[in-house]
C-alpha cells in the first residue's frame, strides 16, 4: 500500500487506533511492527476475516497513536531504520533497504 495522505481512524476490538495499512501479507505486517515498535509506538495487529480457507491470511495493522500518520512521519524523516538511518519512501514500501534521501535517480 503506498503512503496516502489520508489519516485513517477507528476501533479495534475497544482500543482506539490510527490504521496504517489494511490487508496487507504476514511479511508486510511483520515490516512494519518490526520498524514502528522500533521507533517506540504500540502497535495493534488485526486478522482480517477470510472468505474460504484457502485465502491467504491479510493482516491490519494499527498503532494506539491518534496522531501519527506515517505520511508525515516518513516525508519529514521522522522515522528510523534500525540502523539509525532515516527512512525513506522506497524504505517504508520496501522497494529498497537502502535509505538513500534523494528521490531522483542520477547518472552512474
């Protein structure tokens, strides 16, 4: 799921959450909690029902953050990589590891 600007909000369970991505695999899921518990948010995982038993398990994930909205957070670099980089967008949708600020690609 790319970064939107929109900030999402609602319930699970009884905790009220900011949602970050929605339907998204167990290796997207487990990505993200990795890198925002990192970061020191806590952060809520939600199965999302199947139709049949042969679709694969989607995963929602939440933080109980009200405010955060990860837009913001990566595009004013206010997230971290686990190695104390800054991460990026390509970072954040796991196009790359590296976290390379410029959004251009130059000339080799």
């Amino acid at each position: 799921m790319a970064l939107a600007g929109k900030h999402t909000f609602g319930s699970i369970e009884d905790t009220r959450v900011t949602f970050i991505e929605k339907k998204i695999d167990e290796n997207r899921k487990d990505f993200l909690k990795k890198l925002l518990e990192h970061n020191g948010f806590e952060i809520i995982i939600s199965e999302e029902k199947r139709k049949t038993e042969e679709d694969p398990q989607l995963y929602t994930v939440a933080t109980t953050d009200m405010v955060f909205n990860p837009t913001i957070w990566v595009f004013e670099r206010k997230l971290k990589t686990f190695d104390g980089h800054k991460v990026t967008q390509d970072y954040w949708n796991q196009v790359s590891e590296g976290a390379n600020p410029h959004y251009w690609k130059g000339e080799k």
